[in-house]
C-alpha cells in the first residue's frame, strides 16, 4: 500500500495504490468500503468523498484473499 491513512474532501476523488508481494505475484486486488454513506471506492481504487466521517476501505488479493490491508479514509467538508 502507498499509505495507510488518507484524507478526502466531501465531493472530491483520491487515489489509492496497491501492490502485492512478491512482485512477481498476480497484482489484481479488489477494493470495499466499510460505509457507503460516507465514501465510495471503484475497482481501480478511485475513492469519492460523500459525507463527512471515517470509513475504511479494504483492500485484498483476488488470488488470496487473506493477503489484504486496510485504508482509513476521512471524509472532510469542502470549503
């Protein structure tokens, strides 16, 4: 993971960027967010601010999906 913690802004977008270990591994990895309500993630982890608050958006290996990390996100009003 490129970082652990991340802040976005109500209405904006963050990148968030995964490899897995070893390089040699299949990179494909699935992206969720804890709550919807407070940010959405695509599947090329493109994370939206919706409402203000924390989620957290987990991130996993589709070969082994006990390889994973957790992103905290915090959602901040636009101002």
């Amino acid at each position: 993971m490129d970082n652990v913690n991340k802040s976005v802004e109500v209405g904006s977008t963050v990148n968030i960027t995964a490899t897995v270990e070893p390089s040699e591994a299949d990179q494909a990895v699935t992206f969720s967010t804890s709550d919807t309500s407070i940010a959405t993630v695509s599947g090329a982890g493109v994370i939206t601010g919706v409402a203000t608050g924390t989620a957290t958006i987990a991130v996993a290996s589709k070969v082994k999906s006990t390889v994973k990390a957790d992103v905290t996100i915090t959602v901040t009003d636009s101002e």
